[in-house]
C-alpha cells in the first residue's frame, strides 16, 4: 500500500468534511454489500492494544425498531424537561433520531473484557477501549458517507434498557446507536444543528496550543 493519487487524498478529505449526522431517512433498502463493506471498514478502525473491543448489532427488524425507539421517545421528553424557554421550544422542534424510519439500525458496543487482564497500552487509561470502539463508529461513518449512504447517532437513550432489549451480556456496553440509510433530503451542507441554529462550529484557531496549554493560538 503506496501513497494515495490525489484523487484518493480529496476523497478522504470529502468523506470527512461532507459527513452529516443524518436524521430523515429515505425507504429505499441498503444493498447487502455496501452494509458489508461499512461494517467491514468499523472492523477495520484502530485499536489500543488490537482489543478491537467492539461488537455491532445489526438490526432490521420492525418491532424490534419500534422498542428502541420509545426508549428514545421516553429519553428525548425527560431532556426537553431541562431546557427553559424558548429553548425548550427550539429543542422540541428539532428531529433527534430516525429510528423507525432507517432500513437499518447498528448498535456499537464494547467489550472491556475482551483481551483482559492484559491489554497492550490499557493499563494506565483503562477508558482506551471506550475510544478505541469510537473509531470504530467513525470509520463506520465515513465508509458510509462514501457510500451516499447517510447515519445518525442516537445519544438520547437509555443505555441499559437497550442492552435489555438487545438481549447485550451484561458485561458489553452499549456506546452508540446508529440509524443508517439513504438520506430524505441529501446531505445538508452545514451540521443540521448549526443549520437550525443550535450552535456554530468553533474556529480551530481557537482550540489549538502549542507546546503547553498557555501555548494557545487565540
């Protein structure tokens, strides 16, 4: 494996900077093999160690959807309670998951015993198999993105109750909830949050330091 041609260089920076967290989903299905090739490039992200801690749930089915989903539904109105307004208003109108809606759901989990007790790189940042399962998800994302194939996160849940839905051992942790599918509308061309006016994309300028923490470039 050479260097990239520029073509595959842009292609990697495209990926990364047109990925959007998608939440309205088109009913067209995700043929078989692209499903094959993003869960292929999540099994491929690095790992602290090559714990390759995670394991991906794959779900189609419609009931078991709809259970996810009303965990959701119970998490989004408990979060609504904690705004004021007019932000609770603004919240109320934003579209925070696609559950029913997505062909396919992934649940990415991850398995801190797998490895165990040795794990190279583990044993003073017991976390790294946590983040290691994040770059997973992310290369999930990307892959997909490639694909045209769009992907939400659902944070708003409540973790146990999908592992007891899932039937998830108890020791495996459940870390993200993926709706996955052809986009609605396409692919927005800012972060619909900033779209909506949630919040701005910070300048980097501002989140970068140098040598130390005082070392700040703003």
């Amino acid at each position: 494996m050479g260097a990239f041609t520029d073509d595959e260089l842009a292609g990697v920076y495209k990926a990364i900077y047109a990925r959007r967290d998608i939440r309205r989903f088109s009913d067209e299905p995700v043929p078989e093999d692209v499903l094959e090739r993003i869960l292929e490039a999540a099994h491929h992200a690095p790992s602290v160690g090559f714990s390759q801690p995670w394991d991906l749930v794959v779900v189609t089915d419609d009931e078991t959807k709809t259970e996810i989903a009303e965990i959701a539904d119970r998490a989004i109105a408990a979060a609504r309670e904690g705004y004021e307004e007019p932000r609770r208003s603004e919240f109320s109108a934003l579209k925070l998951e696609g559950i029913r809606e997505s062909p396919v759901n992934i649940c990415v989990t991850c398995d801190p015993t797998r490895g165990a007790p040795h794990v190279l790189g583990r044993s003073s940042m017991r976390r790294t198999d946590v983040y290691s399962t994040c770059l997973a998800v992310q290369n999930l994302w990307l892959a997909a993105r490639a694909e045209g194939i769009g992907v939400g996160w659902v944070s708003v849940l409540y973790p146990s109750e999908v592992q007891q839905v899932l039937e998830i051992p108890p020791h495996v942790k459940p870390v993200a909830y993926l709706c996955v599918g052809y986009p609605a509308d396409g692919f927005p061309e800012e972060p619909v949050l900033q779209q909506a006016g949630w919040r701005d994309r910070i300048d980097v300028d501002e989140l970068l330091h140098e040598d130390r923490w005082e070392g700040s470039g703003a």
